[in-house]
C-alpha cells in the first residue's frame, strides 16, 4: 500500500473539546511515522490566504531591480529581505529559488535588537504593492497564534502538561516566516542547474508551518523512501524541526524533505512559517520520556551532524545553520 501523509482536523484542539485527545493520538502517530502531517480546521481566513497568494505574486513578478530595492544586503543583522535565485545554498549547492525572509516586527528599542540579537529587528517590506504589509504582518500574526495551539497538542501527543513546551518559546517564539518562488525551468535548465527548488534538508526549529499553492513539488524522505506532500486544498503542511527531534530524544523525527522545481510555465510559491524556540533557551531533552535508546542518525543525515549531540542556545544552533545557506552574507553581518 502507497504510503501517505496523514490529515489530521485540529478543530477540536482549536475549540478546546475533548476530542482534543484524538487530535493529539493522530499527531503522536503521524509525528513518529513521518514528522509531517497536514492539518484542516487550522480557522485561517481564506481570504487571508488569497491576498498572502496574490500580493507574493505580484511581488515576484516585479523585474529584478526593483525586488532588489528591499535586498537582505540591506536587512543587516535582521536577515530580513529578498534573496534573488541562486543565493541560498543548501548543502554548499545553490537552490532554484529566489525569496523575502520576514519575521516578527520589533522596533530598535526591543531588548534584543538593542543587544544586537542576530535575525531579530524590522522588516524590509516592498513599498509598491498596496496592502501587502498588512497581509505580510497579519499572516505572522496568526500563524505564531496556531503554532502555540499546535504545540499544545503536540505536547499532549506525548501525555505531557499542554503547556509543556511554552517556555521554550518564553518570552516569545521566533518565527521566521519566508516567501519562496520555484520559477518553472525547462528540461535544458534542469540539465544545466538540477531540479531542485530546495536540495534534501531539515528544518531546525521546533515545528514549521507551511502554506503551498496548487503546484506540488514537495518530497519526504520516510522510511527511506520519498513520499510526495501534494497539495491538498485548505490545509497547511506541518512538519517536526531539528529542535523537537532533539527534546524527545529522536521519538519524533525531524524528516528530511526537498523541493522539486516546476517543470510547466508557471512557477511555484510557498509560504513556510518557521516556528521555533526564543533564540536564547536551551532546548534540554524531556526526560520523562525515557526514551534514552535513540540511533542517533548523524552518520546518514543531510548535514552529517547531530542534533542530540548539541550543546548551547537555539541561537546558537540556528546562526551555525544559517551561516552555511547565506556564507557571503554572513560574512558581511554577523
Ligand atoms: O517550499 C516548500 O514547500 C518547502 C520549503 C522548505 O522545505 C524550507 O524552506 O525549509
Ligand atoms: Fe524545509
């Protein structure tokens, strides 16, 4: 039988039913079996989502130059911006994507970006495209709001406290929200460049949160098999991070997935929410769990490194990561 992602409905965890528990047992499967799974009932706004859609389109249709204007060069520390195609680097190789990292909006005077916190500051937003800021911030908004939920599940998916994983993101998570466009190549572009929008990775946080559109393109390695995530209407994808496979001691783990770049003529745009822990906890192990007997995977993974291994801040774990997908900017800011 194919193996798929499972669709799991979170209305009841949203509205605090007792059918919470059952929400929570699909997670447990799903997140030992897969790391993925897709939810319904998550209660954003469809309209929401289309100016999300709309106004990205229009942003990435706009010529080169004039994306430039809000470029990461200018984002400084914040890493905020648009990357053009060919920047990002996943395993030293350049990704078939070009895209606008964004995040929480924090003002110079926010404790952390006065302490010169790396990835924490203002955005840069485009100026030309009426409305979409508000879109940008709003999304952010929401999103954080149903990562808290999530994790709330998440958490009594492995018979803990559902408050259990608020002070990893105490005071505040970090989301790191990004806008990716897959342009369309065409077979002597994948001959010449490969067919990957986003080569074989991980994410590193705790959970991420992912809007598609209708393209498809999204691969997980489960099983030692690659399964395809297509997109199905009115979910988002959710998947583990480095971060909780580390916490449960590898019961959950962070699966490794990859882009495939859109071969018709029109291109693919994502919508990823990185929900992860404040930059400053340390992300210790449950130890209720028990669950001591890990194969750590360090050999086979992606990046050859282990996440159970680690020791310091999430900061710390994040800057090392980021610092090989965007080298020469890291060179200049950090
Ligand atoms: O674009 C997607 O569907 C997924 C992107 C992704 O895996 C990532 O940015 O970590
Ligand atoms: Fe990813």
């Amino acid at each position: 039988m194919e193996r798929t992602i499972p669709i799991i409905d979170i209305s009841p965890l949203l509205q605090n039913t007792p059918d919470k528990f059952k929400v929570a047992q699909g997670m447990h499967e799903a997140c030992k079996n897969y790391g993925f799974f897709y939810i319904t009932g998550h209660g954003i706004d469809p309209r929401l989502e289309e100016n999300l859609e709309n106004q990205s389109r229009q942003f990435f249709s706009l010529p080169l130059e004039e994306k430039q204007k809000i470029s990461m060069q200018f984002g400084g520390r914040a890493w905020r911006g648009f990357f053009p195609l060919g920047d990002e680097l996943t395993s030293g190789k350049p990704d078939m994507k070009e895209g606008i990292y964004l995040g929480a909006e924090l003002s110079p005077d926010h404790p952390l970006v006065q302490a010169e916190t790396p990835l924490h500051g203002p955005n840069l937003f485009p100026e030309n495209i009426p409305g979409f800021k508000e879109t940008i911030l709003e999304w952010i908004s929401e999103i954080t709001k149903l990562g808290h939920k999530l994790m709330a599940g998440i958490a009594l998916s492995l018979d803990l406290d559902e408050n259990y994983f608020e002070s990893i993101f105490s005071p505040d998570p970090l989301p790191l929200f990004r806008i990716f466009n897959y342009p369309a190549l065409d077979k002597a572009q994948v001959e010449e460049r490969g067919s990957w929008g986003v080569a074989e990775h991980t994410d590193y946080g705790v959970l991420t949160i992912l809007k598609q559109d209708t393209l498809g393109g999204l691969e997980v390695k489960s099983q030692g098999e690659w399964i395809q995530a297509p997109p199905i209407p009115g979910t988002f994808v959710c998947n583990i991070g480095d971060m909780l496979d580390r916490v449960t001691g590898g019961l959950y783990r962070s699966n490794p997935h990859r882009v495939r770049s859109p071969t018709n003529t029109v291109d693919r745009i994502s919508f990823p929410l990185f929900f992860d822990p404040n930059f400053n906890a340390r992300v210790n192990v449950i130890e209720k769990l028990n669950n001591s007997n890990v194969q750590d995977d360090e050999a086979s993974r992606w990046d050859k490194s282990s996440v159970h291994a680690f020791e310091g801040t999430y900061g710390d774990y994040l800057l090392n990561k980021v610092s090989k997908v965007f080298p020469e900017l890291k060179r200049k800011m950090l």
